[in-house]
C-alpha cells in the first residue's frame, strides 16, 4: 500500500440487546476517509517513488540517519587473481570490486536518475556528483564529508562518472559515514560489523599484494576501507 494514498476506515455497529424491530434502525456503517498525507524524507519500499523534500524543509534528523547505518549493505572484495589490481585505479575498482545489496543498488540508481541533467544523460558532472552523494544521505553530512571522501577515490573536478561508477562511490560514502552517525554503543550491533567474507579478503591484505603493482591512490583506498 503506497503511504500517500487516503485511508479509508470503515466502521460497523449493532446494538444486540435492543428490540428487532429497532436493530436495522440503529444499525449504522460509517466510513471515515482521512484526508490524503505526503511522507516526505522518509525513505519508501523499492515499489514506491521517493519524493525529495522542499528546499528549506529538512526532514527531522531522527528519520534520516536510520536509513544508511550498516556495513552490510555492501561488501568490498579483493580479486583472486591479485594481478588484476595493477593498473587499477580506485574508481576502477569499485566499479568492479563493490557488492551492493539489492535494496541500496535501486535506491542508488533512483538519485542517480533523478540527477542528471536530462533524462538522456549518461553520466554524472562533479557538481552533480556532490549534490547526488548529499541526496543519497538525505543532506545530513556536510560538504566537507563529500570531498573527503571524492579525494579517497581520486575524483578531481573534471571527472564525469557514469552509473556503475556513482554505485561504487555511493556505497563507498555510507561505509565511511557510518562511523559520523554513531554512537560507541551502536557498534556492537550487527549491521554494524562488516561481513565474514569481506574480513577473510582483507585479512593480511598487504602480504596479499606484495610483488603486485598497486598505485599508491589505490592502496591508500585499501586502507581507509580496511579502517572503517
């Protein structure tokens, strides 16, 4: 059932202890129609279309830092065969290196639709980068977070990213956000914790890739994701 839709409620009553000749005269059906509400900032099942909130109108923060708290909605990996890392720059490898659940793939893809220039556009400007990663957190981190994380992935101002591309460094934000909305207490959670496979693959990752030729903007990416 789509959350904007008016509700209807219906109501039957009968008065059993009164004669029969009175009961159809008592007996009544209401129908109470509540008047059509929008839920805005809230985030909607994959059925339902998000509609942004107005400029000026932030959502209440206790309905948006509860969406993109986990470390299992995704899944950083490292190839089998480690000579696929050469010559790879960080983006290439959360193009191909980033497993993301289902659910956060559609929401993804739902801004990075709604964030293009025109509908026939294939790619993501830098400006629209920015303004695309503030939308998937809602606008609840600041700008300064955005390009922090841009630079992990060695996005300058002239990078154009396409879809594939905006999945990764998406996926790649919530991770290290994660740990800007939480509290020491929260950690022990089970979203919190990263995947048993994603810590088998970065178990010992240096002594992975030694004699391999990883960039250094690369392997500082290794690192921050091994810290988060």
């Amino acid at each position: 059932m789509r959350r904007d839709c008016a509700v209807k409620i219906v109501f039957h009553f009968r008065l059993e202890r009164m004669p029969k000749a009175h009961r159809r005269k008592v007996s009544r059906r209401i129908e109470v129609q509540l008047p059509q509400r929008k839920w805005k900032g809230i985030p909607k099942t994959e059925d339902e279309e998000y509609e942004p909130l107005p400029p000026g109108k932030p959502a209440a923060p206790w309905l948006l830092t509860r969406f993109a708290l986990s470390k299992t909605s995704c899944r950083f990996e490292l190839p089998i065969d480690i000579k696929r890392l050469e010559a790879m720059t960080p983006l290439d490898y959360l193009c191909q290196f980033c497993v993301i659940s289902k659910r956060r793939s559609m929401w993804y893809s739902k801004v990075f639709n709604r964030s293009k220039s025109s509908r026939s556009a294939a790619s993501l400007t830098f400006q629209e980068l920015q303004n695309a990663l503030l939308d998937v957190h809602f606008h609840s981190v600041k700008d300064e977070q955005i390009t922090n994380i841009l630079k992990v992935a060695c996005i300058s101002t002239d990078h154009t990213v396409n879809k594939q591309q905006f999945l990764g460094l998406a996926a790649l934000s919530e991770r290290l956000l994660v740990s800007s909305f939480l509290t020491y207490d929260a950690t022990v959670d089970y979203g919190m914790q990263r995947s048993v496979l994603e810590d088998t693959d970065w178990t010992a990752w240096r002594w992975k890739v030694e004699g391999v030729s990883v960039s250094p903007e690369l392997r500082h990416l290794f690192e921050t994701i091994e810290e988060s």
